[in-house]
C-alpha cells in the first residue's frame, strides 16, 4: 500500500491543477493561485515520501511530470494569456488583415510550450537529481499567478501600470520560457546536511524570502524567484 502514496500525492497535485484550470479559464485568478500553490504543495511532498518510503520508481516520475504540466504549465499559460488579452482584445489599436487584437494574447500560451519541452527534458537529464537546470516549473508558475494577485491587492500603482503593460508581460513571457529551458545550474533546497559553511546561498535565500512575505506579500513572490536566479548565478560564478 506504501508504494501508493507518493502517486495519490502526485494526483492531488493533478486534482489541484485541474481546479485551478477551470478558475483561471473563467478569470477567478486568486482561487486558481491559490490551487497551484496547493498544487506545489502536493508536488513538493509526493517526492519527499517517496524518499522517505523508499518507493522511487519510473512510473511516479513520469505520473509527476504530467501532474506538473498541468498545474505549472497549463495553468500559467492561460492567466498570461488572459493578462494580455485583457489589454487587447476589443482595442483597435493594432487592427489588420490579420487580426492581431485576437492573436496577441497567445503568446502568453508559449510558456506552456516552454513548460512542456522543459518537464520532457527534466525526465531523461540525469544532471538534475541534486540541482537543477534551468527555472522550475513550478517556479515559473508561481511568478506569473502572483501577477493577478498583487493587481488584485498592491496599492503600488506604478507596479500595477507595469503588470498591465503588455510589452512587459510579453517580455516576462519570453524570458520565463528561455530560463526554463536555459542550460543555467540553479541550487535547490534539499539539504545533504545543515551546516552553514555548506549551505550559506540556500540560507541567505531563505532568509531573504521569509523577510520578503512579510513586508511585500504577494508582491515578495516575482521577487524572490528573481532573487533565486541571481544568488544561483553568483553562487556558479563564485565556482568557476
């Protein structure tokens, strides 16, 4: 029975996205944030039990894989394709024989794609298993669903100006596919051991994010994922 609760755990994760697909579609985004953060949840804890129980196999990390795309590929992809439709559609600013209001918006749906290549690429890299290369999923996707809640619940206008800009939300788009398909090492946060001399970066990080939520909220979370890629830089340049 033991085998199986990692694989209940990845299908909660599933469970959540799925949810949080339905919410984003019909533009609820602060339940559909508030599924994918369940979502990670589940996700980080069906790999734990599995270490834990000892019942690591191949069928747990490709059922894994498919659970994240849905929950932090899917999902993302729509609320930047509804974030940058929001802006577009119904404007006749960029009209033409192409109707570009109509297709702009899908570009937020690339970071699916990204997602997707991203996740295939993860399961045959055997690189990953302490480390990773290039931005997480579920990293990724906890960017862009903290972009309709600090919209929701910021008071800082330019920031809000800023998330409403779609030059800067296609630009976000961009760059948050190229980093998770990036051949760029970033640390995690699993521990061999909790020494500080060993893990100064990871602690410095977790410092830093818990500092973050409690003075910015939501709007610590872009934040902190930018932080995360820049500690994993300097921490590789400091190797070399």
């Amino acid at each position: 029975m033991k085998k199986h609760i990692p694989n209940l755990l990845t299908l909660g994760n599933l469970f959540c996205g799925t949810i949080a697909t339905i919410l984003a579609v019909n533009n609820n985004f602060v339940f559909a944030g508030l599924f994918v953060v369940l979502g990670i949840f589940f996700d980080f804890f069906d790999g734990f039990a599995a270490r834990l129980l000892n019942v690591s196999g191949e069928l747990g990390k490709q059922l894994d894989s498919l659970a994240d795309m849905v929950t932090s590929g899917v999902v993302p992809g729509i609320i930047m394709f509804k974030l940058i439709g929001d802006k577009v559609i119904g404007s006749d600013t960029f009209t033409d024989e192409f109707n570009l209001p109509t297709i702009i918006p899908f570009v937020g749906l690339i970071l699916t794609l990204g997602a997707c290549y991203r996740l295939a690429k993860f399961n045959i890299d055997t690189r990953q298993s302490e480390s990773f290369i290039g931005l997480p999923t579920p990293a990724m996707s906890l960017f862009v669903i903290s972009l309709p809640l600090i919209l929701e619940y910021s008071d800082l206008e330019f920031v809000n100006d800023l998330i409403r800009n779609n030059y800067f939300l296609i630009t976000i788009t961009l760059l948050l596919t190229y980093l998770m398909n990036a051949e760029l090492p970033l640390f995690s946060l699993k521990f061999k051991n909790y020494a500080i001399k060993n893990n100064i970066v990871k602690y410095l990080f977790l410092l830093i994010s818990i500092i973050m939520i409690i003075s910015l909220q939501y709007l610590s979370i872009p934040l902190i994922i930018t932080i995360y890629v820049l500690l994993s830089l300097i921490s590789n340049s400091k190797k070399a």
